[in-house]
C-alpha cells in the first residue's frame, strides 16, 4: 500500500506483496540451476562432436544458467526491499518498482533462450543429443516448466492488472460531495463491475431482475473502496490486524465492566431469561421451528448433514421417475425425482400430504419456500430458505435502504432492498391461487407461523408484517437474521410478533451496508496503527487460525497502543459525518482520501428485526476447569439492535452462522436444562 506503479499505470498489488512469491521461485529456480549445471557437465564433452549444431545448444546451456543466477540474485535483492518497513511505510520500499521492472524484462531473453531450447529438444532442429536417457529427460522437463512459468506470470500480471489504474485516473477526485453515486469514476468502477458481472455469471442474466441486481451489487462494490488506496492484499492482512484490535478492546472492555460490575448479564437460567417473554417463546419452540427452516433448505441439507449416508437416506422419500407421472400441483420446479421434496419429508419429519405447497422456484429475488401443515402444534408453517445459490447472493448483496409499506408499521419505514423485492414475489405467488386463504380454511384453528434462516429470517420477517393485518396470531421463528434488515422503529414493531436467535459471533447479525462501511474505515485505520511488515502480519494471521491471539501480540503489534485506545474510544468519523479523517503529507496520505468520511453508500441505518435472543458459549471458571466439570455449557440474554451493529473478526464468525450449528446450540441448551435443573424445570417446559 499504496498500490505499486509500473509502466504508468496502477496495477492491484502492493510492493510488500511479493515477498512470498519470490521465495517461492527462489526455490524453484535454485533447483532449477542444480538441474540445468548437471545436465551442462554432462552434454559440454557431447556437443564437441555436434559440429555447426554445438554453438545453439552451448548458448542454450550456458545461457541459462546465467539468467537463472541473475534471477535468484535479483529475487533475493526483491525480498529483501519487499519485506521492509510496515504496509504505510513506502519509502522503505521505494527500489521495488525498478527492481520488479528489471525481473519483467528479463522474461524477453528467457523466453529467447526458451524457443531455442524447444528447437532442440522437442523439434530436432539441432541434431546434438546425448545417450543419457535422464539427461533429456531433464532439459525437456526444464523447457516445459520454463513455459509454465511464463504463463504463470501472464496469468499474475492478469490477475493485479486493473483497468482504472491507467495514469489519466492516477489523480482523478470526486468533484461532487453529493454522495458515492454521483461520481465520475464510481460511475466507471460500477460499468466495470456489472460486466464482470455478465461475464462472470451469465446464467443469472436471463433471470427478470438479473440485470437490476448486477447493477445494484456493482454500485455497491464501487462506493465501498472508492477514495482508498488498498488491494485485496490489504485488506486480508487488515482483517488480521482487526482481530489483534478486536480481542485487545475486549480484553480492556472486560477489566472495566469488572471494575464497574457493569455490562451485559447473560444467564444460564432459563426460567429468568424467559420470565418477562410472551410464552409462545421458548427454546423448546425455536428448536421445534428450526428444523422446519433447515427442511426448507431441501436435498442439499440432508446431503451436509449426512455426508456418506445423505443420497442413502434421500431414496425412500423420493418419487423415482416422477417426470413421467403426473406431478402434484403443489410441488413447482422440483427435479425429476423430486429430490427437494424428499428433503423436506426427511428434515421435517412430515408426512407427503403434510406438505401443502412448496415452491423450489429459485431466481434473483425469489426464493423457494414451503408451506405445511404441523399438527403437534397446530400450525400452518412457512418456511423459507436462506442463502445457498448466487441468485441468493446477488439478493444479499442488492442492501441499499428502499420504502417499504406493511400495516402497522410506521410511515417512512425502509428496509433492505433485495428482501423487500423477495417478499414482493412471495406475495404474488401466494395470491396467483389463494393460497394461504385456502390452507387456512382447511385448517381453521391453526396458527400461523413463518420461519427461516439467515435471508430466509430476514424475508420471513418482512413478510409476516405484510401479512399481519389478515392473521393477527401470526409468530416469526427467526434464526441468524441479517442486521441490515429494517429502520430502527420498525424492528422495534417487529419485536412483538418475531422471535430472533443469534448464537456467539454469527458475522451476518452484524452484517449490513453501514456495518461494512465502518469495517472498512476500522481495518484502514488498523493498518496505518501498525509496525509490523505485511508478510509479518500473514505468516501471524496463519498462527492465529490455529492456536489463537496470544497475549505478547496484543501489546507489540501496533507503533502506539494508547492511540489505538484512544480510537476505539471516540467515535468512528466515518459514523458521524462531522470530523473528516486527517490526512497527512507523506504516503499514508493517500491511505484515506480527505473525504472518505463523508461517503457513505447507505443513506439509512438499518437493524436486524424481532426480539433478541443472544447465546453465547460459557465460560469455564477455574474450578470447573480443575474438576473436569461443568455447568451449562450456554448462557443467553435479551439482546438489542444496537448490539449487532458492529462487524467483528473472530474465529467462529461463519461457524456461528451455520444452521446446523444453531440446532446444535438449541438441542445442547434443553439437554443441560435437563440434566442440571431437572428438579426445577422440565424439559417440556422450556
């Protein structure tokens, strides 16, 4: 950082990116020059008697060699320039480019040499060979990994070009302070992305909304990086660093509210967390509905689930050749052999008549959804699946705040775009045939009930608000719900008829437009608080992975720790829109552009909806450790929007959001009630 300059144009690497790709070829080559000086000892006696031919082949050989030394010396000399100074630190830095651009046009003669070498090994042009099998051996394996190798570098050089870094962008500025939209060069990165996008995902382009959702998704991609110096490098190492950040302010947060005895109480004991709650929910409940959220996910999910035994268990519940027959009209887009139906049979443990309609339609903006009936509970149940496609992810992606109208709700409420755009086509779906009018008349003393997981608890969410004037006891089973989801006094509407889990650091509760925006401005200003080199910081992030953050990096990864402190403190500029992050005069200047802190792609904070149930794992006290025992293994509490706003790095950030993870917490959480408050309370009644 900032991105490295070659040939007058910016290209999407750094140069203390190369450290590590250097070593590697220095060990490639220096076993290459092993090779090639052997097979010289022994082809030099050879090529005396060749006559004309010898002179090409004595080129060849010697030729190599040399280009070979002067290549591992080079390397040596880039990894030692790379490898200095931290990632703001450039002047350390400043002989890479030229370095770099010596080692790019060395490939000119090596590839001179190449062709010469393939003449005579592989085309007989030179009749000079040797009778030593493994000597010819080793020069064709030597010219076909030189060819290797230079495609390699092609494919580099293709993978960091970037086609805005020509010099007529080098110092092109918003000259609009309007908001990210209204600039020139967002306007282009967003041209650039919507044909990566056509090009990357072109099966999506024939979907009605394929192209609205690649526009919308590129917007939000151009505005997120736009004003910053960084590539993907960068970034990657950031996240580390925010992890080293994260877990100290944690550490620093828990001395205080020790000191204070202040700060959130989480619980291990149901019967008071649950005291103030409507009695519809309850663990017991959640658990009950999650499985039908998890069914919705169809065949793929009894395949993860099961993943020797998965097809094995699909078979009985399959419909075999069901193309042939004439297929129940309550199934729509099923395969074949309607695999996705066997899943729902097999995850929610229904009958075939017990499933009243399901839907595997699955485009930008729809999402397949099912509807049964529960008969031990008496309930008419929605669920409707989260994220497995790229159509889903584009419908993730499309965050921006749109209007969104529901009896009930209060006026200019807005909610998540692509969620609202889902529930748009599941209400079209659900009147094309009455659908819900007809289930409810079969099925008169039921109640209805919504579930899903993470998109699918977002839309079922919004959807139940759209449907709540004609089913006022209608009940919301929401797991792992995105925090971009609704405007703060509509989620608080929600928390009446919505129940909401999140277990531990689940990364998509905190997930939203803002979150990421404030993420973004966290890990440059991670970055520039660092003295370690990049490659430091990657082989470190390799070690937390596997054994966690010790304590000893915590203290000696930063140049200040009590700046660090003080700007965890204050509040995020890039919050607040009042006080513009200061630039200074040297190359950590073009580390945040001097507006940064005004661009924000989201105009309206939005948050995760329903009432809150946060669960979290339990801390071992020293005794517990001692004894090899243990209470609970969970503890939870009430948990507000407002908690979720901030993206953190952690360990099990993705392991959290899992859906079967969630059903594991639940089952874990009534198996311990049972086991060390069975006295008190059964487990019929959590």
């Amino acid at each position: 950082m900032p991105a490295l300059r070659l040939f007058g144009r910016k290209w999407l690497a750094a140069s203390d990116d190369l450290v590590f790709p250097c070593v590697f070829e220095i060990c490639f080559r220096i076993v290459w020059l092993g090779l090639i000086s052997c097979v010289t000892s022994t082809y030099w006696n050879v090529t005396e008697e060749c006559g004309e031919d010898a002179l090409p082949v004595r080129i060849y050989l010697v030729g190599t060699i040399v280009l070979i030394s002067v290549n591992i010396v080079l390397l040596v000399i880039l990894v030692n320039r790379s490898a200095q100074g931290s990632i703001t630190e450039v002047h350390k830095r400043r002989l890479v480019a030229p370095l770099l651009v010596i080692k790019i046009l060395l490939i000119i003669p090596e590839t001179g040499l190449n062709v010469l070498g393939t003449m005579w090994a592989f085309c007989g042009t030179f009749e000079c060979k040797s009778n030593d099998k493994v000597s010819r051996t080793v020069i064709e394996a030597i010219v076909l990994f030189n060819w290797v190798v230079f495609a390699l570098i092609i494919f580099g050089l293709a993978i960091v070009f970037d086609p805005l870094g020509s010099a007529k962008y080098k110092n092109g500025r918003d000259t609009n302070d309007n908001g990210p939209t209204e600039s020139a060069i967002h306007r282009k990165v967003s041209k650039l992305w919507f044909r990566r996008f056509r090009w990357a995902f072109c099966c999506l382009r024939r979907d009605e909304f394929g192209h609205e959702a690649f526009t919308q998704v590129a917007s939000l991609l151009s505005a997120l990086f736009r004003g910053t110096d960084l590539v993907p490098s960068d970034i990657v190492a950031g996240c580390v660093l925010l992890r080293v950040r994260q877990k100290r302010e944690t550490r620093e947060m828990r001395r205080i509210r020790m000191l204070n005895d202040d700060g959130p109480r989480y619980s291990t004991d149901i019967t008071r967390v649950f005291a103030t709650s409507p009695a519809w929910m309850t663990i017991k409940n959640a658990r009950h509905f999650l499985r039908f959220a998890l069914a919705a996910y169809g065949w793929p999910m009894v395949c993860y689930l099961n993943c020797c035994t998965g097809p094995y268990r699909l078979v009985p519940k399959m419909t075999c050749c069901a193309c042939f027959r004439r297929k129940p009209q309550i199934i729509i887009d099923d395969n074949c052999c309607l695999c996705h139906l066997a899943g729902v049979r097999y995850t929610s443990r229904l009958r075939s008549e017990d499933v009243l309609h399901a839907s595997f339609k699955n485009h930008v903006f729809e999402l397949p959804f099912c509807i049964m009936a529960d008969h031990s509970t008496k309930s008419i149940v929605i669920a409707i699946r989260g994220s497995l496609s790229m159509r889903d992810v584009f419908t993730d992606l499309v965050a921006n705040a749109e209007r969104f109208d529901a009896p009930g709700m209060p006026p200019d409420t807005s909610a998540h775009r692509g969620m609202v755009a889902g529930v748009d086509c599941m209400m079209k779906r659900l009147r094309e045939g009455n659908i819900l009018e007809r289930i409810c008349a079969t099925y008169p003393d039921y109640t209805l009930v919504l579930t899903g997981h993470s998109l699918g608890a977002g839309v079922s969410i919004l959807l139940a608000a759209k449907l709540r004037s004609r089913f006022p006891d209608l009940r919301v089973y929401a797991f792992a719900t995105p925090a971009g989801l609704l405007s703060r006094e509509a989620a608080r509407c929600t928390e009446s008829f919505a129940f909401t889990i999140g277990v531990g650091d689940d990364f998509v509760m905190r997930l939203g437009v803002d979150s990421i925006e404030n993420l973004r401005t966290s890990v440059i200003e991670t970055i520039r608080a660092c003295k370690l080199p990049k490659w430091r910081i990657m082989l470190n992030g390799f070690g937390y992975a596997l054994f966690g953050v010790p304590s000893r990096d915590l203290e000696t990864t930063w140049h200040d720790v009590t700046e660090i402190t003080k700007k965890a403190a204050a509040q995020s500029p890039l919050l607040s829109g009042e006080r513009p992050i200061q630039t200074v005069a040297t190359a950590e200047g073009g580390l945040l552009s001097s507006e940064i802190s005004l661009r924000r792609f989201a105009k309206t904070r939005l948050y995760t909806g329903g009432r809150i149930l946060h669960i979290v794992r339990r801390k071992k006290t020293e005794l517990e450790k001692k004894s090899n025992s243990g209470g609970p293994t969970y503890e939870m509490r009430w948990a507000t929007a407002e908690d979720f706003t901030e993206l953190k790095v952690m360990p099990r950030m993705l392991l959290d959001h899992l859906p079967d993870n969630v059903f594991k917490t639940l089952t874990t959480i009534l198996e311990d009630q049972k086991t060390h408050n069975g006295s008190v309370l059964s487990l019929q009644e959590i």
